[in-house]
C-alpha cells in the first residue's frame, strides 16, 4: 500500500517545528521514520503535514556532565551503541542500544521518537523508567521536563501536548548499578519481555532498587512489589521478590506468546539480573 498524500516541512528550529504542529492539529512530527513511515504505508497514520527534524541541529549531541547522560532527541540508536562517551560512562546503556532491531533500524531510528512512540515493547521507555530519567520537552509556550514517571500513559500513549517536541532524553548515571536484557524470539525482533534493573549495592545489600518491565505487560511499567521486596536484602535472598514480579505485573497473551510464557520469561530475566547483582556483589 501507498502512504497517504501529505505535505512536508523540514523546520531549522524546534521553535518553527512546534508552530507548524500547533497550526495543523493533523500535522505529526518525523524523524528516523522506523515506526511512523510503516504506519504510513499501512495507512493507519494519516498526516497531513510532516514536520521532519533532520535539520534541527539542536536535537543532536550526546553530553555527559555531572552525572547525567543527554542524549540529542534525534541520536540513533546506532550512534548511542556506539558512542565512545557512552560505553565510557555507562556501558550498560550502549548494549541496550544494541538490543534494538536490526542495524539497519538502529541508523535511523532515534532515541527521541522511540520514546514519543511508546511502544509497549520499546527499549528505551523501559531504561528511562528503571534510572528514574526524564526528557525535555519544548512547546509554543515554552520548555518544560517530563520524568520517565509522567510520561508514559499507556501503549502508544504520552502526556506530550500536541505542539511539544522532545528535545532530549536524560539518564542519571550516578554510580547505581544498571542491568538491562531481554528475550527475542528471533534476533532483532521486539523483545517479548524487556528487564532494565537499577540498584545500588552496600555491603552486599541492595538498595534503591527500581524494576521496569517492557514488551511482557501492555505498557512499560514499573513492579513496585519486587522492588520494595529487595530493598536491603542480598541478591540471593530474592524469592520474595521474584513471587511479587510474576504476581503484581498483568501479562500479554497474543500470537507470539501466552501470558505464562511471558511470565516465565521475565521471571528468568529477573533472576539473570539478580544473578549478575550477586556477582557484582561478589557473593555469587
Ligand atoms: C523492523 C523494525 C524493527 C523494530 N524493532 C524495534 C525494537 O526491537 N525495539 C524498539 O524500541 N523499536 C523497534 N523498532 C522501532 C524503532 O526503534 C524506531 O526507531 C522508533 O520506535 C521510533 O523512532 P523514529 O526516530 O524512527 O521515529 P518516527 O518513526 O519518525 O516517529 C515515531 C513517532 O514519534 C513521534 N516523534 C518522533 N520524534 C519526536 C520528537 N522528538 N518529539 C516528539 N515526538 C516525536 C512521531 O511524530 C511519531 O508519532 C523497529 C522498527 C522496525 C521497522
């Protein structure tokens, strides 16, 4: 199938981009394509405006200053993996760049529309709420930020304005732990269960514990049982916690899996990262 008729527009500014949104209620943004062009093409998008930000040179650039991470709303994915600064900082943010798709989605899609996106089996979504990070949003009246926390209302669902535009995403890297994995069916499908995990580990205990579950649930969501069931214990200690994750989360049942296997799957996730927490700890 053809995509639609649409007029485009390819704006210097964020400024000029919210304009045209806010003059055109059926305007929508683009940037690396990867999820609005397929929706084009199977003409469940209509637009009748494209605002393309490949222009805007403020949504690039990857910064790392006092312990927070920015990443430009219009980095790949492919320039996140293999950012330098970021293997640096936080190589655990790198492999969960990696985890994306194939390369060839990974060089165009973009940090800042997967997150607009909210897929329910996006990656990034499930990163941002397990390190309690937030993005920058700029609209025609003005800058505001979100945390990962207000942001995400649902599948395919953000408390973004029509007229806002992400302009960054932000990942505290303070010296918690980070743990993020994933099941695939297939290499570079969506994951069928996405763990991201922060911790920090004292004297073998953890605590500061935040858990988010992508790809198993119908939206990404945070598992506040489990994590309230770790808090001070010894990765070892975490039968508790690993009861609480398999009741408290609700999990998808659809064609690719039942919501048992789901279960299991992000169960077996859940004691990975445990596993690896315990080896960081050097108790394993
Ligand atoms: C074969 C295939 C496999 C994929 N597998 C995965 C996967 O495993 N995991 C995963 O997470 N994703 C996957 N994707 C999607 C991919 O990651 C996309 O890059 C991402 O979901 C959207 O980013 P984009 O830059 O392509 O945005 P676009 O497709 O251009 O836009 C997506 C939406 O976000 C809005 N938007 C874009 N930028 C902004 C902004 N700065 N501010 C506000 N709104 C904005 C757009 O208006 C649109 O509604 C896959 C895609 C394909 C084609």
């Amino acid at each position: 199938m053809k995509s639609p008729v649409f007029a485009y527009a390819a704006p210097n500014t964020v400024a000029e981009a919210c304009s045209l949104l806010a003059n055109d209620e059926d305007a929508k943004l683009l940037a690396g394509g990867q999820s609005l062009v397929p929706l084009l093409a199977l003409r469940l998008a209509a637009p009748t405006t494209l605002v393309d930000l490949r222009l805007v040179p403020a949504l690039t650039g990857i910064t790392y200053d006092q312990g927070v991470l920015r990443l430009g709303a219009m980095t790949t994915h492919r320039a996140i993996e293999r950012s330098p600064l970021v293997q640096d900082v936080a190589p655990a943010i790198a492999e969960a760049a990696a985890l994306i798709a194939h390369p060839q989605v990974r060089t165009r899609g973009t940090i800042g529309g997967a997150v607009a996106h909210a897929d329910a089996a996006a990656e990034w979504p499930a990163v941002l709420l397990a390190l309690g990070g937030h993005v920058e949003v700029t609209g025609t009246t003005g800058s505001r930020s979100i945390s990962a926390s207000d942001l995400f209302m649902g599948p395919f669902m953000t408390s973004l304005e029509p007229d806002e535009v992400i302009t960054s995403v932000s990942l505290p890297i303070d010296g918690r732990e980070i743990w993020v994995d994933e099941h695939q069916r297939r290499h570079g499908d969506y994951g069928l269960s996405i763990l991201a995990m922060t911790y920090q580990l004292s004297d073998g205990f953890l605590t500061d514990v935040r858990l988010a579950v992508a790809g198993a649930t119908g939206s990404v969501t945070r598992a506040p049982e489990a994590e309230a069931a770790l808090e001070g214990r010894a990765p070892a200690d975490s039968s508790d916690a690993i009861t609480a994750l398999a009741a408290e989360l609700s999990y998808t049942s659809d064609i690719h899996g039942s919501a048992d296997y789901r279960r299991d799957i992000t169960t077996t996730l859940f004691q990975r990262a445990l596993r690896a927490a315990g080896e960081r700890s050097g108790q394993a």
